[in-house]
C-alpha cells in the first residue's frame, strides 16, 4: 500500500513538473492525450485550489463555502473533461484537438 501511495505521488509530481513547463507546440492527438490522463489525475486538485483561491480573493468564511462548492464543481467538470479527452483523442473534436477546458490544466492560470 506503501508503494502505491509512492507511485501516486511521484506520478503527480512529475505531471506537475511537466505542465510547468510552457511548451508552445501545435495541438494533435498526442497532446490531446497528454491532457486528458493529467486531467484525470489532477482534476481533485481544483478543490482545495479553488478553496484557496476564493480564501485569498474574498475572506476565509468565503473560502470555505463559497470556494468549496466551485471547487466541487470544477472537480466534476476538470476530470469529466479529462475523461472525455482520453476517450476522444484519436479524433480532432473539437476541431483541431483544440482544449475543451480552459485553462487546459488545473496548474495552468486563465488567460
């Protein structure tokens, strides 16, 4: 269990090291891929950013309620989002593989 737990955490971390890095490169299958699993593995990711978020915009009361029911939700949408880009990543919908999401990765900022 031990093991598992190791593998999980260093899967993370190098999916976030990874999306650290800016890459510029036309979107195709392969990165559509790409962003699909990473989504799926980090879409929890969104509650406690969104709770964090929201701490730091408004007050902490706000964080906690308002922050975790948007980060509930962005949980749903950023791993359903995922799992539909893995399921679809041999086929270019949207037109040109282009993100359904944005930002395309929960450690991304919005544009």
């Amino acid at each position: 269990m031990k093991n598992l737990i190791k593998g999980i955490i260093i899967l993370v971390a190098v999916f976030m090291l990874v999306n650290i890095a800016t890459a510029s490169y036309a979107q195709d299958m392969g990165k559509k891929l790409y962003r699909g699993v990473a989504n799926v593995v980090t879409g929890w990711v969104e509650l406690p950013k969104n709770i964090y978020d929201t701490s730091v915009e408004d007050n902490p009361l706000s964080g906690l309620t308002i922050g975790l029911a948007k980060g509930v939700g962005m949980t749903i949408v950023r791993t359903g989002a995922g799992v539909y880009e893995t399921v679809t990543f041999p086929f270019p919908i949207p037109e040109g593989y282009t993100p359904v999401l944005e930002p395309e990765f929960v450690f991304k900022s919005a544009k």
